[in-house]
C-alpha cells in the first residue's frame, strides 16, 4: 500500500469540507515509535464527514466493506491503493482530539498529524471494549503508548475505567 499516496486522497476529500482529520492506528503508532507492519490507513474524522468520505471513496473505486456511525472500512481492488479504516468522532471527543493532535514523521518521511498518545490509547480501549478478541494486540499497543515522554499515565488510566475495563490497566502496568 502506498500510504503516501492514499493519505493524500483521504485529505483531499476532506478538505472539501470543516472535517479534520488524523492518522490513527498502526502507522501513527510507528510514528510515535512503535515498530509495526501494517496493511491498512486508520484516519480519525469529525462524524459529520462520513457522507461524503464514503461517497468520494466509492466514486475512485473503493469498496465499503463495513459501515456504523462510528467507523467504516474500505478497500480498493488496486493493493496499492489497499483499505482504509474511518474512525468517526463527535463534537466533543473531536475538539479535545483535535486540539491535542501532534505532527510526526510518517511512512516515506511525509509529516502527519497523529492523535496524542493519551487520545491512541482511548482508540485501544474502545477497540478492546467493542471487540474483545483485539485484547492482547491493543494492550501491547498500549503498553507502548505509556512508555512515550510526556504522556499523562492517569489520563490513560481513566479511559481504561470509564470502558470498565480496570482490570487491563492492572495488567499493562504489570507488564512495565
């Protein structure tokens, strides 16, 4: 996949409208420092986009695999155009993320705009809440997450209590 490439689509059709955006999942983990293979573009938007991110990438050829009002998933026949992940905020979790929001490095040394380690960690958890079966993959990445200068440990601690899931949090300081 070229995520480059694809990254530029996804801003260009956002930037046809207020919506911000960042790159989220694996490649803003590697961005932070994380060495990881990924084969997809997670890119976290305000929910008022997702009319039209759907509609833009169904016009250039990609294929809507999954839909809620929280995500969509995409995939393109062309691997190198490959799949891309949607994360859909509201307006409260938007302006706390998007006011938070770092530049980094990125894959082929283009600077991108990444949730803050804190705002990662709370994907993690909602991703471990709502799929259980992404336990032991999130909290390695969250783990990690704690382990970048500056972050807010307790911050993490409390996205961890408010999915109810405390417990993990056990665990992932354990395991530091």
């Amino acid at each position: 996949m070229n995520f480059a490439a694809v990254l530029a689509r996804i801003e260009q059709i956002l930037s046809t409208g207020p919506w911000p955006s960042a790159v989220a999942g694996g490649v803003a983990l590697a961005a932070y420092g994380s060495p990881r293979l990924t084969i997809d573009l997670d890119i976290v938007t305000h929910r008022d986009a997702q009319p039209a991110v759907i509609a833009a990438l169904e016009r250039t050829g990609y294929e809507t695999l999954y839909r809620s009002s929280g995500f969509s998933n995409h995939r393109h026949f062309e691997a190198e155009l490959g799949r891309v992940d949607l994360i859909y905020v509201d307006d409260v979790t938007s302006g706390r993320l998007f006011a938070a929001a770092r530049t980094l490095m990125g894959p082929a040394s283009t600077r991108i705009r990444v949730p803050s380690p804190e705002h990662l960690a709370a994907m993690k958890i909602q991703a471990i809440r709502n799929a259980p079966d992404r336990t032991l993959r999130d909290l390695a990445d969250v783990a990690f997450l704690l382990t970048v200068e500056g972050v807010n440990r307790d911050e993490i601690k409390g996205y961890f209590e408010q999915a109810g899931l405390l417990h993990h949090w056990t665990d992932v300081i354990r395991e530091r």
